[in-house]
C-alpha cells in the first residue's frame, strides 16, 4: 500500500530528526545508514526513497540542527532583559549542560571538523547556520554600530563553538567546566 504525500513527508522529517540528533552525537561518519534508519523505526532499504544520498540527509540534518540552536537561542535572548540577552545567550551556549547533551546541541560544535569537509552544499548550510547565528548575537549586542556589533558576534561565536568542542574533547571533568567558565567570563565582559 503506497503512502500518502504527507505520511510521506512525515516519514523523511521522521529521519532528519533522528539523523540531526545522531550526526550531533555521534559524528557524520560514525553513523551508518542502517543503525539512523533503525532508529527512525524504520529498514535500511526505504533510505533511498526519501533522499538521493547520505550528503544530501547530512545537509538536510545540519540545516535542522542549526535552525533549532537559532530557535533556542533567540527564544532565550527574547525571554532575557535586552541588557542581559547577550550574556544569557553565551550562558546558554556555553555551559556544562550544552557540553552534555550532544545530540540536542550546536552542529557547528558537534560536527565542525567533519563540515569542514562536507560536500559543497552542507558547507553552504553551515555557513547559513553560522551566519544566523552570529545575526541572534549581534542584535543582542550592546555596540552602537551594526558593523561593530557583527563583529564582536562573530568573535563571540567562534569562542563558543571553540570552548564548547574543546570542552567536550578534555576527559577530566574540571578542566573541562574551567574552559567554559574561562570563555563565558571573557565573552560576557565584552
């Protein structure tokens, strides 16, 4: 019996959230096609009808990714004082919390090296994803100048993505919460 067009769409939205949280948890080429798909409920074989290759799943996942980091993060500068929204962001970002759950957190920190060297269209995505990101910071910074406050978003940015992956790589646990608690603090005196 075939599916209907939205049992369809349900379906492939199905595995780019299962494939959004695992390639943010576990890496791009860690996961294997048949263990997404299983997690998704899902057989192996019924991959290739939703998406023509695994790139094209990893661009379609990391667009997921980063557009619920902007949501979550904008939801939170939004709920914050506009004097406070910009440190709130980077206490969001930068925190044990978002350090331990990798599979709800930033794409750009949890698969940053493998976008590197994604195929031409993912790195387009991540670039978007990117820019919307540092777009969320800017407009909570207190900079006059919208030049001024992109640029300090994107220092931002870069700091968090670097302390959140640095974090995540270091195995002893203080070390680990002294390198988020040293960026916060350098950021949130910007």
């Amino acid at each position: 019996m075939r599916k209907s067009k939205a049992e369809t769409a349900d379906t492939r939205r199905k595995i780019v959230e299962v494939a959004a949280r695992r390639f943010r948890a576990d890496g791009i080429q860690a996961t294997g096609l048949a263990d997404l798909m299983a997690d998704a409920g899902l057989s192996h074989g019924g991959f290739y009808r939703h998406f023509e290759s695994k790139d094209q799943l990893v661009s379609e996942a990391c667009e997921a990714g980063l557009n619920a980091i902007i949501h979550k993060l904008d939801t939170i500068a939004e709920a914050s004082a506009a004097d406070d929204a910009f440190k709130a962001i980077i206490d969001a970002y930068v925190s044990s919390a978002h350090r331990d759950q990798r599979a709800e957190g930033c794409p750009l920190a949890g698969m940053g090296s493998e976008l590197a060297r994604a195929d031409e269209q993912t790195r387009a995505v991540a670039a978007r994803g990117f820019d919307g990101l540092v777009d969320v910071l800017a407009k909570r910074s207190k900079r006059r100048h919208r030049s001024a406050a992109k640029s300090e978003a994107v220092v931002a940015l870069s700091a968090m993505i670097g302390a959140l992956t640095m974090a995540r790589v270091i195995e002893d646990p203080e070390a680990s919460a002294a390198i988020l608690q040293t960026v916060r603090e350098h950021l949130t005196a910007m």
